[in-house]
C-alpha cells in the first residue's frame, strides 16, 4: 500500500492527475498563444529552466495540475488585474531574474 492506497489506485489517480495537467497545460498555452501570439511568443522566450521541484511534482497526483493553475490565478491576479499584459506575464515566467 501506498499512502493509504493500494498501487493500483495510486497509479489510476497519478495517471488521471497527468491527464487533467495536459489538458489545463494545453488549454493554457492555447490562452497565451491567441493573446501573445505564437511567433512572438518565440522571439520572446526566455531560457528559465523549472525548479527542481516542479519536476519532483510530475510523481505526485495532481501537483502539476495546481502548479498551472496557479500559474493561471498569477496571470489574472498580479498581470491582468493591475494593467499588465499577456506578454510581459510570458517574459515573467520563460526569463530568469538572478541571472544578469
């Protein structure tokens, strides 16, 4: 048993918590795409790679799929909401701040 479960479970629930992260990953990237543009969205992409936690989260059911919908609630809280646009949320998330 895992957490409680047995692997059969957890292994159903970590591969339907992957499937919802594709889904709301597709559906996110579909948003900034027609907001952005996709050619701009190429010319604009910075080379931030994912902490290590993030790809920890890829192994815990449904992690990934908070971690993109707070990405969501950061785009409309702290971008749309206070004026700023889809392409400088795009330049927040893809350009690493330490590095100069």
């Amino acid at each position: 048993m895992i957490i409680g479960m047995f692997e059969q479970d957890f292994a159903a629930y970590m591969i339907f918590g992957l499937m919802l992260n594709i889904v709301f990953s597709i559906l996110f990237g579909i948003h900034l795409s027609n907001n952005i543009g996709m050619q701009e969205m190429i010319t604009s992409k910075g080379s931030k790679d994912q902490s290590l936690l993030i790809k920890i989260s890829l192994f815990i059911p449904y992690a990934k799929m908070l971690i993109t919908l707070y990405r969501v609630a950061i785009l409309q809280l702290f971008f749309l909401n206070r004026g700023h646009t889809h392409k400088e949320f795009w330049i927040y998330m893809t350009h690493d701040e330490t590095k100069s």
